[in-house]
C-alpha cells in the first residue's frame, strides 16, 4: 500500500463505505503542535499531518473496526509521548474495561458521575477537560498517559489551581507493576481486577496493529479539532444551528442518522447536516456527495461564509470526490460529525487547503 497523509483532524467519508478492512489503512490521529510532553489542555494548538501505511485489520475478536481505530490512536499517542509497549498495554487494557474501545454504545455520554469517552474519564468543571475534548480520544489518551495539571480553582473539582491529576508516567514505578495493577492506579476503579481479563486480547490486538505504520509530521500541520464554539443566528439558520447543536457528543456511526435524527445509536456527517436542516422544514439530500451536487450552483466564497453555510471537503480516499460535511456556526468554528474523534463536535473551519471543495448556503426552502 502507497503512504498517504491526511490532516490528523481528518473525518473520513461519511458518503461512501470507509470501515477499516485489509487494505484501508486509515486512522487520524490527533496530537497537536507543542504537545509533547506537556499537561496542558491539548486544544490550545494546531493539530498535525498523519500518515498512515499498512494495513489495519477489520477487527480483532468482538471488536468492531471503528474500536481498532481507537486502539491506532491510543497506540500512537503513546509513542509520541515515549511511552513505551507496555504503557500502551496498559492503555488499551484501560479502554477495553471502560469502554470496550468506544465500541459501547454510552461511551461518548457521561454517566451518572460525569465520565465518559474511551477511558471514562470525568468532564466536569475542574476535572479532565470538556465533553468534546475527552470524546476527542487522541486528547484522552495523552491524559491517560501524561495527566492534567488544573489550571483553576473550581468547585467540586478534582483539586485546587496547580495539582496534577496523575496518569500512567505519575505512577512510581508502574513498569514494574502488572499492567492490570498499573492501570488501577491511574483509574482507581471500583473493580480493581477487572482490568486483567483484556491482557490477551490487548495483546493480539497490538500485534494485529503492529504492520501499520501511522506516523506524526509536524511540518505540516492540519486543523485544530477542538473549542467550544460560540455563535449567533436568527430565524431559520438559529433552528438549524441548535437542531444540530443537541447532538454534539453523539457517537459518530457510518451511514446513520437522517431527517428524523440519529439512528442505531448515532450519525455520520450527512445525518448530522440533514437532521439539523430538517429544522427549517428543508430536506437535504442524505449523503454529503449528493449534498454538494445538488448545492454548488449555491456555493460562496470564504470571504463571504456566514452562520448556517455548509462546508464540503474531499479527504484523498475518493479522490477529487466530496466526503465530508460540516455547518459553519461563526466564529470561525464548524460543528461536525467526526470519525477521527468518533463523535459531533466543535471543530476550526477549514477553509483552505487540499481537502477544501467549496461552500455552499441554503436557499430558502430548498428541498431536494
């Protein structure tokens, strides 16, 4: 297979099939320029270039593609922060307990104690950091790995200004403890031994990944993925704004979602674009290629972009063809359904660049 590079932001197609079976070979991963090492929130910088080459298997025992794909980006992240092997086994172990590598279906919603994501990590005013940042697994992973130090005394959080939640590298001598232990030292869960019935299976799932080659390079930096996105609208754009707004965290799932909202437990771009227009009594096409068709005699330029328009990307995989889609919600912010990250979230608008197509605003009661 040839290398490709693709921007670590990178949502996959949501128009056409992308599981990962023998021969797709694509992940994104998100690490982010000036991370290395650092405890800070991970969204304070640009995201980098991947590239990928190998192969990434359909799956590995009852683990769906998609799980596979968490577990790349948990193996990479670890790498690029120097944690060695076993640290990643002791990462994927952690997500496999937690969230059976997002592949359960209330993983990208906090519980009843506010976790969530692929570690169930707390995303609560003073803890790991915002629902769309620890739904975002390359940022989870390197907090599993490095720790967050607080950076503001807030109520009910995990501690005042300055402490440091510990992760795996905070644990004193964790590579010479059990994997299961070293795990429960970071996590410090109810069920201390639960952690050790995913050793084997964490294994073949690392030797499975062990022909991908999923590499950083930081010469060429991508789009930043995270940010809360503040936005105003009015009429029929405010609707569709907030219509598409209620499914942020919504699991990303291929081919779901629609007019009537998400289905099988969650959505794809398309069903995300079509379910927050259907607000404005508009119905859109289903799939963003189809979107783009019937849109671009509409389309606009970056100067002239305003709240509500919709920004179509083509990412390599169909060539010159469209397959992504995400709604401008101003302030130079996107929301979109993300395969990279496995879930709707708040994104930079990306404007430029290779995987750019164009810009389309909906007409008044367009219907397709």
């Amino acid at each position: 297979m040839k290398k490709k590079a693709i921007a670590a932001a990178l949502v996959l197609s949501c128009a056409a099939p992308v599981a990962l079976v023998a021969g797709a070979g694509v992940v994104g991963v998100g690490m982010f320029a000036g991370s290395a090492g650092s405890n800070e929130a991970i969204c304070a910088g640009s995201s980098l270039s991947v590239s990928i080459e190998g192969e990434l298997p359909a799956a590995v025992g009852s683990y769906t593609p998609q799980a596979m794909e968490q577990a790349a980006i948990i193996m990479k992240v670890g790498e690029a922060e120097g944690i060695p092997a076993s640290g990643q086994l002791v990462a994927l172990m952690t997500a496999m307990q937690e969230s059976r590598l997002g592949d359960h279906m209330s993983t990208f919603s906090p519980d009843s104690n506010g976790d969530a994501g692929v570690f169930q990590q707390r995303q609560l005013p003073g803890w790991y950091g915002t629902l769309e940042e620890i739904s975002d697994t390359s940022y989870a992973a390197k907090v599993f790995y490095k720790g967050k130090t607080l950076t503001k005394d807030i109520e009910g959080g995990a501690g005042p200004k300055g402490y440091h939640i510990p992760g795996l590298v905070d644990v004193e001598g964790w590579e010479a403890l059990a994997p299961t232990v070293a795990a429960q030292r970071v996590q410090r869960s109810a069920h201390p031994q639960a952690y050790a019935k995913h050793e084997t299976e964490a294994r073949e799932i690392m030797s499975a990944l062990s022909g991908v080659d999923v590499s950083i390079d930081p010469s060429e930096p991508g789009s930043a993925v995270c940010g809360d996105g503040t936005f105003t609208a009015t009429g029929d754009i405010a609707a569709v704004l907030e219509q598409a707004r209620t499914t942020l965290g919504q699991r990303y799932v291929f081919g779901a979602g629609g007019w009537d909202g998400p289905t099988r437990g969650g959505q794809d771009c398309s069903g995300l674009t079509t379910y927050a227009y259907a607000a404005a009594g508009i119905k859109l096409p289903r799939t963003a290629r189809a979107q783009w068709a019937a849109l671009r005699s509409h389309a606009v330029s970056p100067s002239e972009i305003q709240p509500g328009d919709m920004i179509f990307e083509a990412w390599g995989r169909l060539g010159a063809e469209v397959s992504h889609v995400g709604i401008y919600v101003g302030d130079g912010k996107i929301i979109e359904a993300s395969r990279s990250a496995a879930v709707t979230k708040i994104s930079d608008a990306r404007l430029s660049g290779p995987q750019f197509v164009g810009i389309a605003r909906v007409p008044e009661g367009f219907t397709q």
